[in-house]
C-alpha cells in the first residue's frame, strides 16, 4: 500500500496558481491600459544619449514584456496544476521559474530605485520586493526539502 502524501504539497499547488493568475490578469490589464491610453514609446528619447536607462526601456517596450510576463505565468500556472498531481518535472519547473521570479524582482526594484531619489518611494519598491519575495522563497524551500522530494514522481 502506498503511503499518503503530504497535503501541503496541494497547498503548495494551490499557492502556485494564485499566483499564476496574479501574474497573468495583473499583466493583461496592464497591456491593456496601456493600449486604451495610448502611453508609451517617449521614455528613451527624453534621456540623455549617453546613459542607458533600463526602465525607460521597459516602458518602451512595455507590450513586449507584459506578452513574456503572461507566458511566464502560464508556465507557473502549468507548474502549479502538475505539482498537485506530484509530477516532479513540474517541481522542477516551479523552482526554475521561482528562482527566475524572485532574481527579475529584485533587478526591477534595484532599477526602479536607482533612478528616484524619492526615499518614500525606494521604501515602498523595497518593500513590496520583500513581500512578494516571501512566498516564492517559501515555495523554493518546501519544495526542495528531500522529504517532500520523494514524494513526486
């Protein structure tokens, strides 16, 4: 007979969709305002020719990186359906993706700090990294442990 699983693992599962959807509606809406407005497409020329900044860039090419966020919460999304089915290539998916999440937050909140010398809103960007930093490392963590490993197949 074989031995239960752990139900955490399905919470795990549960944790990773929600936040899934988040990337994925968070990331259409955003297009999709930014089509309705018409923003976009100044950022870059409104810099100086010799500095190169990145989140002039992103706004820039704002379209562009709110197609690969919806891919990337697709992916997880995938990831977090198989890993309630304790498919271990999901789990490993999930980790990639984590591990790719948490390093795109962090370089975002360093760019997005280095060209403000507003201290509120350095706070604020600090801080919302934090936050959402927690539960993908949760995720990283958990699903790493050699006893919840052995449990995917």
């Amino acid at each position: 007979m074989e031995a239960p699983k752990p139900k955490m693992i399905r919470v795990i599962g549960w944790l990773v969709i929600i936040i899934a959807g988040i990337i994925i509606f968070s990331n259409i809406m955003g297009a999709l305002i930014f089509l309705i407005s018409g923003f976009g497409g100044d950022f870059l020329n409104d810099t100086e020719e010799d500095h190169f900044h990145f989140i002039g860039y992103l706004f820039d090419h704002y379209l562009y990186m709110c197609v690969i966020m919806v891919i990337i919460g697709l992916f997880y999304l995938i990831g977090g359906l198989n890993i309630q089915k304790y498919k271990l290539w999901a789990n490993k998916l999930v980790t990639y993706m984590s591990i790719g999440l948490l390093l795109l937050l962090w370089f975002l909140m360093y760019e997005m700090t280095s060209i403000t010398q507003i201290h509120a809103f350095n706070i604020g960007a600090f801080t919302s990294t934090v936050v959402w930093s927690m539960p993908i490392i949760i995720i990283i963590g958990y699903l790493n442990t050699k006893s919840v490993k052995r449990n995917f197949k």
